[in-house]
C-alpha cells in the first residue's frame, strides 16, 4: 500500500509544476481528486509544533504574528538506511542534510513569491523529507487561521487566509487534520469552527489537542479527547510538544518523543489512553487512513483521468498541431485549415450547421413582399394610363388596339422590379459574407492567415455578386424586350376596344376603356412577377451559393502556390495565447497519462 501515497506524492508535484494546485483553472484539474491531509488551526495552536514532532525535525520557520503565509505540501518518505535528507520541489537537483537551511529556505522561497510583504500567497512550496524514521505520508501546511491584521498587512488578510483553508478543505477527497490547543475553550477553536462548516457530520475530519500539559490544575482534556465535548468520527489524538525553553534550548525532537510518551503513560487522567496519544501515533494513523482513502478512490481517479485524456486529446485536435518549419509543411498546414474553412462554410450552406436557412428566408419572404410593395397602382392609375396610351399613338390615333401603349405600360411596371430582384441579390450576398465570418471564426488560429482567407472569400463573393447581379437584371430585361403573346390572345374580345371612329381621339379612350387596359396590363405584370419570383431565387443559388460552395477560395488556392517561404511563414502567425494553451494542454496530456500509466500499474498489482 506504500507505493499508493507515494503515487499521489509524484502526481500532487507533476500537478504544481504546472501550475495546478486546486486554485480555479480553465483547465482540467487532477489536483482536486487526490485525496489529501490538510492541516488547519489558528495562530499559536501548536501546528508547527505537531508537524515538527511527526517529522522528528525542526524544519518550520517560527516566530510572532503570521509565519506560514503559503502551503506547504510536505511529503515523508521512509526509506532504509540511516541518511536523512530533504528536497525542495523549486531546486530539484539539491538535497538538504542540514534542517535548519531547510527552514531558511522555506521562508526566502516564501519571500520569493510574495515579497518582504506580510502578503499570503496560494501557490505551494513542495518539500519532500527523506527518513528512516518517518512514515510515507503527504501534509498540507496553511496558514494559521487569524482574527486580527498585523502591521504591514491588509485588512482584507483575515478574509484571505481564511478562504485559502477553505479552498482546500471544503473539497471532499481532503482529510482534515483540526489542531485545537488544550487550554483553550474548544468552542472558540477556529480550527474545529471551520472544520464543522464544511464538515458538519465530521467524517472528513480528525482533531488534534495540543498544550494538554498547560492546562489548569484540576482541569484535563478527557471528555474531548473521549469524543464526548464534540464528536467526530474519527478518535481525538492528543499531543504533548515541546516548550518554547525546550525549542530555545534546541531539545532533541526524539528525546521530546519519549517525553511524550512517559506524561500520557504516567498521568492518570490520560493512562488509558495511552496507546492512541502522541504525535508518533498520529503519524501512524494517518498515514493508515490515507493509504485506505487513496484505494477507495483510486477507481474514480481513474475514470476522471480517461475522461479528462479525451477532452484534451479532442481540444487539442482543434487547435491543430505546430507550425511546421519547412516550406512545405508550411503551405500543407495552410492548405488543411483552408480545406478545413470550406468544410465548415459549405456545412453552414447546407443546414448542418445554422446560417443558410436565411437564404431560403429572402426567397420565401423578403423578396415576395419587396415585389408587393411596388406601387403598381401609380403607374396604372387613370391618368398615367391615358398619358401613356395617347403618347403612344403619335399624331395617329390607333385603328385597333394601343399596342405601343400596352407595351409602354407594361415596361415600365416590370422595370421597376429590378430594384427587389437587386436588394435580394444584396440580402444573400450579406448572409454568405456573414457566414464566411463565422466560418474563420470556428477554424482558424492565426490571425494573419484568418484576414487573407477572409479576403479572398470576400473578394470571391464580390465577384459572385457583380456576376449574379447581371444575370438576375437580364431576366427581368429579357421580360420587357418580349411579351407573351398567348396572354393577349386569350383575353375576350371586344368590338368596341377600337373605339367610335367618328369621335375626337381623346373620346375614343374613355374610362371604361383605359380601366381595362389598366386591369389587362396589371394582370400581365402580375404573371411576370410569378415567374420572376421562381427565375430570380434560382438565378442568385446558381452565381452565388453554388459557385461559392463551389470555388469560394480558387483564387486564393491559385496565388497562394506562387508565394515563398517567408510569406507562407507570415501567415502562420498563431496567436501567442492559442500557442501557450496548446502547450499547456500538451503537458497537462502527458501527466495525465503518465497517472493513468501507472495508476493502472499500482491498480493491477493489487
């Protein structure tokens, strides 16, 4: 079972190197799944003194006000022999034999990264203590809990600290180890307040009172440490530390082990309690229950890990790969994104992904309504109708019908439509170059290559466009140069359309006459319409969205063989916050499956 927290040792590190260490992140988080044992207690409880007697070192900085002003991730490794040494996570390739530098470095590596300030920080220093004499364990140091600012600190400090703990505690693979001091009431216990908030039942949490030697006489710490003044689920371990003369006088920490061990064997209070007091067996216990947590867990880790493996690998996918260094890796990873861009645009067009039902909308509603709103009426009022029909027929009145004056009618009614037949030209023009934009937006990472692609694509629909536009005018030109006859020749006739010969030319058109021509021609413009509203849709599918699912990026593709490496390079320009992510999640893809690798290798020994 050794090797399991040695396992969650290697990851909590390989997890701080990259900058994951249960603080809020955008990316995956394997931190927060590693069971931990979280150390909390107020300013002056004894902490130090606990972690210390576990250790049998004296490795923390001390003194007044707040000392640890960072987590420490402490790891103990038993190992054989008599050598006793500690490493620092930040100088990997130095070992510690001397203690007392240890403490030093804690606190320039603090300063480090905090300043000379009394600021807190939650970036963790890793410290790993290699030892015969303790057992394999991970603690995590934080900051003594406070209800008061110090010179130099802000006053938002108590509020700080105070969140720091609970970002750790308050997740539920986190072990919490409650340090109260004895010769305080626990109901004022700032450790064992903070505890029950996020631990009410109590099965996350294990209490540790401490000072229980300077407690008043006739007074003791048994019904605590008995569970009876506040039950958790897991047994109150007390511990004996040293005096602050013992630390002064530089007692040894085995000397104040055996010390320990004699007052909780010789007092009476705490005789029977003997076997399960004391900082060795804390040590113990602990180590026991993690090891117990860890193979509880271990199942889950593992499906986060796999599942975590997959969202990289398809987030990766997306951002593509590196920039290739030759020229012609170059073009090739150009030419994939452009492809990759087409795809995407013609998957838009084609209702795979939304925007090209709004072409459809402008055939089937904005087009036809444009083409109601034409004024028809105007020009085939009474009045425009007799002006266009007597000027038609010059200095001759007409013998059988105002051909010219139907013909004049008729053109300039259908003439008008050219303005809708344009505006929806226009209207689908705008949606393909919508389109085109957020096609970029969901392919490319380089912003050089995202404004040439863009464009060129614009330049294409522009082309498309002027095409289109000349294409959909010739029908509704080719319906002024020539009538549909069969119309005329279906209509009834009418022996009195000529008109009485023997009246003045002005007689002959009355107004039961010109409302029928009015009526004949509104009918005719009527029927081009219909048909224009079927040949006009299919006209602009045909030079724009066909050609520009088509050939949208000819052109492009065309000028782009042509360039030189330099210029391929420039395109190439990836944005820095996509290249550090994209390294971010390469290392966070190769952490993960080195955990699963040997996760699975611990998992399998079992």
């Amino acid at each position: 079972m050794e090797n399991l927290i040695s396992l969650v040792n290697k990851l909590q590190r390989a997890c701080t190197a990259l900058g994951d260490h249960g603080e809020e992140s955008a990316l995956p988080t394997l931190w927060d799944s590693l069971p931990a044992i979280a150390v909390v207690g107020g300013q002056s409880s004894g902490k130090s003194s606990v972690l210390e007697s576990v250790v049998g070192k004296d490795f923390l900085p001390r003194g007044s006000g707040i000392v640890t002003r960072r987590p420490l991730v402490l790891q103990l490794h038993r190992i054989d022999g008599d050598r006793e040494y500690a490493e620092f996570m930040h100088q990997p390739r130095k070992r510690y034999t001397d203690f007392a530098a240890v403490r030093k470095e804690i606190a320039d590596e603090t300063d480090r990264e905090t300043g000379r300030s009394k600021q807190i920080s939650p970036v963790p220093i890793h410290l790993s203590i290699y030892s015969p004499k303790v057992v394999n364990l991970t603690l995590i140091d934080l900051p003594g809990l406070t209800k008061v600012a110090v010179e130099g600190q802000p006053d938002s400090i108590v509020h700080d600290i105070e969140n720091m703990v609970r970002s750790y505690i308050e997740k539920p693979n986190c072990i919490i180890l409650a340090v109260s001091p004895a010769n305080q009431d626990l109901a004022t216990s700032d450790a064992i307040k903070i505890s029950r908030e996020v631990d009410p039942k109590g099965e996350r949490t294990f209490g540790v009172l401490t000072k229980i030697d300077l407690m008043d006489k006739g007074t003791d710490a048994v019904d605590i440490l008995e569970g009876r003044s506040y039950r958790l689920q897991h047994p109150w371990v007390g511990v004996v530390n040293r005096s602050q003369q013992d630390i002064n006088k530089n007692v040894d920490m085995i000397d104040a082990r055996r010390r320990e061990r004699e007052y909780f064997s010789s007092t009476p209070e705490y005789k029977h309690l003997a076997p399960r007091m004391g900082s060795e067996y804390l040590a113990k216990m602990l180590s026991k229950h993690l090891e117990q947590v860890i193979k509880s867990r271990i199942p889950g880790i593992q499906s986060l890990i796999t599942k975590t493996i997959a969202e990289l690998e398809t987030e990766l996918n997306r951002l593509g790969k590196p920039i290739a260094n030759d020229a012609g890796g170059k073009l090739y990873t150009i030419m994939e994104i452009c492809r990759m861009f087409d795809g995407i645009y013609k998957e838009h067009l084609d209702g795979v992904r939304p925007g090209g039902e709004k072409v459809y909308h402008v055939f089937d509603n904005q087009f036809p309504v444009a083409i109601k709103r034409l004024q028809f009426d105007k020009q085939l009022s009474m009045e425009n109708v007799k002006k266009l029909i007597t000027e038609a027929d010059g200095y001759q009145p007409h013998l059988i019908a105002p051909e010219q004056g139907y013909r004049r009618l008729i053109e300039s009614c259908i003439v008008s439509i050219r303005g809708p037949a344009e505006a929806a030209v226009d209207a689908v023009h705008a949606i393909l170059k919508d389109l085109v934009r957020k096609a970029i937006n969901e392919t490319h990472q380089f912003p050089t290559l995202r404004v040439e692609v863009g464009n060129a694509a614009f330049e294409s629909l522009d082309r498309m466009r002027d095409e289109s536009k000349k294409n959909t005018l010739k029908l509704v030109d080719m319906e002024c140069s020539y009538l549909t006859v069969d119309f005329f020749r279906k209509l009834p006739q009418d022996v009195e359309k000529g008109g009485n010969p023997s009246h003045s030319i002005f007689d002959r058109y009355n107004d039961s006459y010109l409302r029928r021509i009015g009526q004949t021609v509104l009918s005719y413009v009527n029927m081009v319409c219909a048909t224009l509203r079927n040949s006009i849709p299919k006209s602009i599918v045909y030079c724009q969205v066909r050609e520009a699912k088509r050939s949208l990026l000819d052109h492009f593709f065309t000028e782009l063989g042509a360039r030189e490496m330099k210029q391929l390079s420039k395109l190439l320009d990836e944005d820095p916050a996509v290249m550090e992510r994209r390294t971010n999640l390469a290392k966070r893809l190769e952490l993960y499956r080195s955990a699963q690798s040997e996760i699975d290798a611990v998992a399998w020994s079992k």
